[in-house]
C-alpha cells in the first residue's frame, strides 16, 4: 500500500519551531538599465538660468540642452 510512503519527513530535516519556510528567502535579482539609468537622470543638479541658481532634475537639464541645441542648429 502507499501508506507507508505518506508519512512525516525525517526529524533531522523538518523546520525548527518557531521557524518555517525558507529563511534565506527569494533572491531580489539585479536591477535593469531602465531603473538605474532613471535612478540616475532622476537626481537635482543645480543650474544657473537667467542670472538665478535653480534645482531641476538632471533629465529635464539634459532636455533643455538638447532643445537650446537644436535651436541654434547644432
């Protein structure tokens, strides 16, 4: 009969108490170019604009520059 086969694990490999399921858990994994490179162009930078320091965001000065240079034809 399957009876004998539907027993409990071996003593020496059952979870301790108080602890239960894999201790170590699930790796996180790495992070893709999209979210470090969004990490990145997310950070301030300082500027100075008009004769007046302001903060923006690091993707929106990178927006800026290419728009100034596409105006002037470079």
């Amino acid at each position: 009969m399957m009876s004998a086969m539907a027993g409990k694990p071996p003593f020496h490999t059952r979870f301790r108490k108080g602890q239960s399921g894999n201790p170590k858990g699930r790796s996180k994994g790495t992070r893709n170019f999209a979210t470090i490179f969004m990490t990145a162009m997310s950070q301030s930078v300082t500027i100075t604009e008009n004769g007046k320091r302001k903060k923006i965001s690091k993707i929106a000065a990178a927006v800026t520059q290419l728009a100034n240079d596409a105006a002037r034809g470079d």
